[in-house]
C-alpha cells in the first residue's frame, strides 16, 4: 500500500565526539546566541506594548 505521508528527520549533531573544550565552545555559544535572541525580541516587544500600554492608561 502506497502512502502519500512524508516523514521528516531532524538530523542530530553528535556532540560526545568533540573535546571537551568543543563542547563548552558550543554551550557558550549556544547561551549567548540566546541571550541576543531573548534582548531583541524583549526590545521589540518593548517598543511596541510602550504605546499601547500608554495609550491605555491616558483613555
């Protein structure tokens, strides 16, 4: 019986390979790319409620 379903895998990265050293680079790296993420967004998020929030308080 022929399926039209598709499977999608994520490819997962073997990181018990790499040194130790590899490892904490990529965990610093992972944190920090996080924290870019998380301040963007928190300053987007930011200056777009600012207005509204004002605009609610002065109705």
């Amino acid at each position: 019986m022929y399926t039209t379903e598709r499977r999608w895998s994520v490819p997962m990265i073997d990181l018990t390979a790499s040194s130790s050293a590899v490892q904490a680079a990529i965990l610093v790296g992972t944190v920090l790319l996080e924290a870019v993420v998380l301040y963007v967004g928190y300053g987007a998020l930011e200056r777009v409620a600012t207005p509204v929030i004002d605009r609610v308080k002065h109705a």
